[in-house]
C-alpha cells in the first residue's frame, strides 16, 4: 500500500518541507485494448532514433486488483540514444494532494531501476525538487508495472501548529513573560549569567518565516556585577533534547543547562542551586521556544514545544 509522508523541516521555513512517497505503482500498457502510449514519430527503423511516444500511464496504491488510482503521468518520451523524458504527474482532484502535479524528466536507460529528476511542481508541491525512482517491479501480458519512490523537497504551506506549554521550573512565582505569535523553530538563545542567571532573550522563526526576539527578559547585571554572555546560534538540524534548571538559596536561577542533539551548552552560572530541574524534550516535539517568570531577576523558565 503506498505512503505519503511529509516532513517539515522547521526552521528552514517551508521551502524545505521534506515530501517522501513510496509504494506507488505505474502501469505501462503497451499494446492491447487499454494501451496508455502512443508512437506518434517512430523514428529510424533499426535504432528507433528519433522515436517519440506520447504516455499517459495509471499511478495506483498498489498492485492488485482493488489498487485505486491515485494518479496520471502524461507526456512523452523521445529517441535521442536514450529515451528522455518529461512527464507532469497529476495527482486527482478529491485525492489528498487535490490536483497538484509534479514535473519530471530524465534519462531511461532501459535498465532495471531508473533515477528521474523532480524539477517543479505546483499546488502542494509548489517548486518541487527532489528524484523520482521507477523500478521494474512485475511484467504482466501487455504491461510493465513500475514502483515509483518520490523523496524530494517542495514549498508547502503547512499551518503551523499552536504551541504547548511545558514547566516552568525554578524557584517562586513572578510575573509571567511569554513569546508573542506562533514559533516554528528556536534559532538562538543568549544567556546572561555572574553569580545566578540573570537575564535571558532568544530569537525564533516566526510563521510568517521571519526571525522574531524575545525582547530582555530579567537584568544583564546584579550586585554590581557584569554578567557573563553566552548565545548560542543554533544550526538548521539542531534541536534541543533536554533543559536542566537549577534554583538557588535567592529564589533565583543558579544554573542553566541545554542539551541538543548537537551537543551540550552549559551550565552557565557557577553555583549549585539547592533544587534541580530536568526536563527531556518528548521524541515527538521539538521546541520552539520559552517563556519565563520574573521580575528583576528570573524566577522560573519554561519551553514552548509543537
């Protein structure tokens, strides 16, 4: 049974969601009552060159009898050496990508597997790029049955999701500080720290794609004291795992830490606080940004995940 699965890669906005198919079957009928090609050119008579067949192939979910089309790939394939060709696949209306196409082209070499290049789209897959595999999987009287894999990346507009609130952690209540809009990845955060953790502010990639700052939330010094700046940059792959967060005897951060599948950040702020708290980010959520209690200082901190 064929998959579709979309993946968005937060942070690159959605240029860069991430379109796998797989388990799609292409019938090629090539002589008989329900022939989907035609030659319309046919080319030098010993080497074929020149040849050009128009094809309007069936894409099913799968092999049997029941299969359900899904799917047309139409254009045409000419003799130049090699078969070239291009073909725009035309997903149908009331399927679930309602009439968006993929354009295809390449080289066949009459081998068992063949790699096209996906070089546009529309509708769903707006500016699509990515390969397109077809591979010989069964030969019935009259037809070759191709599987079809597509991986490949497009601009699909996906809505971002709302985010969840999870914590805070630390010490007491304050009032509450939040990140404005919705997030769809965590691009930096600037930790202030001497003798507590003084002062945070972190930028992030808003939905409409653009980088959005916290603003300063607590006080870059205490007692007199100029903090410390670490910001972390955060790469497009990278991803927070886990926070752990230390409460000291001032009922204010002692200690800050970040673990992303990158590597570890921190702790920043030299003391041990008397309480600790850690958090491990689900395996389904990223996140996407915090939120924070404090008044002169921060008191508590918390993550937005989707």
């Amino acid at each position: 049974m064929a998959t579709f699965e979309i993946t968005r890669s937060f942070g690159a906005v959605v240029e860069n969601t991430k379109i796998k198919f797989s388990k799609l079957y292409m019938r090629q009928i090539f002589e008989g009552p329900s022939l989907n090609q035609s030659t319309v050119i046919k080319g030098d008579a010993v080497t074929g060159f020149g040849q050009l067949v128009v094809i309007n192939y069936g894409i099913y979910d799968d092999v049997g009898s029941e299969a359900k089309l899904v799917a047309k790939a139409q254009g045409w394939s000419s003799n130049a050496g090699s078969f070239y060709s291009w073909i725009s696949i035309t997903f149908f209306e009331g399927e679930r990508f309602k009439g968006s196409t993929l354009q295809v082209m390449g080289a066949s070499e009459g081998t068992h597997v063949d790699v096209f290049a996906i070089v546009g789209g529309t509708g769903d897959f707006a500016m699509a790029r990515g390969i397109l595999t077809k591979k010989v999987y069964q030969r019935p009287i009259n037809t070759v049955i191709f599987e079809i894999t597509v991986d490949g990346y497009c601009h699909m507009n996906i809505q971002v999701p709302a985010p969840t609130k999870m914590g805070p952690w630390g010490a007491k209540d304050a009032p509450i500080h939040e990140m404005e809009g919705k997030s769809q990845r965590l691009e930096s955060v600037t930790v202030y720290f001497n003798n507590i953790v003084s002062a945070l502010q972190f930028s992030y990639i808003g939905e409409d794609g653009n980088i959005c700052n916290s603003g300063l939330w607590g006080i870059c010094e205490c007692t007199n004291t100029r903090s410390t700046v670490e910001t972390i940059k955060f790469c497009p792959t990278e991803f927070v795992k886990e926070i752990t967060v230390e409460a000291g005897d001032t009922n204010c951060l002692s200690r800050l830490k970040i673990v992303t599948n990158v590597k570890t950040y921190g702790p920043f702020g030299p003391r041990v606080g008397k309480s600790q708290f850690n958090f491990t980010v689900p395996e389904d959520k990223t996140v996407v940004g915090f939120f924070a209690q404090c008044d002169e200082y921060i008191r508590k901190i918390g993550v937005y995940t989707i």
